[in-house]
C-alpha cells in the first residue's frame, strides 16, 4: 500500500511539473502561446491522458492519473512565484502558432523540451523529451482534455469524489493517525500525526 501511495504522489509531481511547464511558457513568454487563442493562459480544468512513457511508475498510476484534473488558475499563480533568479534554468518558446507550441527548458543537468499540438478545441495533444549529456534520460505522450472551468474553491488539483484515487484515498484515510503513530513517542509521534493530518486535509480538498 505505502509503494502504491508513493508511487501515485511521484506520478501526479510529474503531471503538475508538466503543467506548470506549459502554465509558466504560457504566463511568462513573449509573445503568448497562440494556441490558446484569446486566454491569456491555459486556463480551467485540465485531465491527462497518459499514451506512453519511459517511466513505468507513471504508466502504473495511468488510469489513476486520468481522473485526477488541474486547475491550471492555480498552476498558473504557482508559476508566478517561481522567480527568474530563484532557478538556474531559462526556458524558450521555439515555435508558435494557433495549432502548435514547442517550448525548451535548459537546466545545468539538461534539457526537457515540451511538443503541444491542438487536435480540438478542448483536446491538446503533447509530448515531452527529457536530454542529459549521456541522452535522452525520458520520454512522454499523452493528451490534456479540458474539463471545464475552475471553482472559487478548487485547490491545484481535483478528482471525482467516486474516482478510484479518491475511494483509495477515503480507504487510507480511515487509519486513526494516532493509531498509525503509536510505535512512536513525544516529539516523534506528535510530528508523525501532524503529518498525516496535513496528508488527510489535502486529499479531501482533492475529493470535494
């Protein structure tokens, strides 16, 4: 069970790095990415659709990862916080137009560069390749659906309250902290339930 939970925690890191990937070139660059049309930003409610990818631990959590969405609002001001100065990589919008996006983010350890193309008007389709100096270190495709538009109270990620991430998040949840933390003492224990309630409010914001 822990495997699995961990394994879904490192899964949905990588689906928000590749939308605050995308938010980010979307918010910061100039010119805009145009595929958005009038938005500003890729705004709303976005689910991916996982097709294929080099890490096997993301192609485990797949159907999982489907019924999970992203308020891309919320990505988009996580991104504003990101300064220039705070990251040593620089990221650049090679091409640009109505139908298509390529964006490359240059880090010390490499280069990711990130492929959308529009198939509709709420279907975008992607591809990710990660290069370090020995090659390419990863691989990803998949498509982004949009759902529709955030809520005033939507945190950065939102998944149907009957979804199997969500049935396996109440199941977790029914563990007693104190329970789960008994093998523990003092400051130990009090730090471990702190943790896990923290753990518990943020998967219920995640099943509302």
């Amino acid at each position: 069970m822990a495997r699995n939970r961990t394994g879904l925690k490192a899964a949905l890191a990588t689906v928000l790095g590749c939308c605050v990937l995308a938010a980010g070139a979307a918010e910061s660059s100039r010119p805009r990415l145009k595929m958005f049309g009038d938005r500003p930003s890729p705004q709303g409610l976005w689910k991916m659709e996982l097709l294929e990818s080099t890490d096997q631990q993301l192609m485990a959590n797949a159907k999982r990862l489907s019924e999970a969405a992203v308020c891309m609002d919320a990505a988009l001001e996580m991104g504003k916080n990101v300064k220039p100065q705070d990251s040593p990589c620089t990221q650049t919008v090679v091409k640009n137009t109505s139908g298509e996006a390529e964006i490359e983010k240059h880090c010390p350890g490499g280069t990711t560069v990130m492929t959308m193309k529009k198939e509709s008007k709420d279907v975008i389709a992607f591809e990710t390749i990660e290069r370090g100096k020995a090659g390419i270190i990863s691989t990803m495709k998949g498509r982004y659906h949009y759902v529709g538009p955030c809520s005033a109270t939507d945190s950065l990620m939102k998944a149907d309250k009957d979804s199997e991430v969500c049935q396996r998040m109440r199941a977790e949840a029914a563990a007693d902290p104190e329970v789960t933390c008994g093998q523990l003492e003092n400051a130990e224990k009090t730090e471990c339930v702190a943790r896990i309630q923290h753990a518990l409010e943020q998967s219920r914001k995640l099943c509302e």
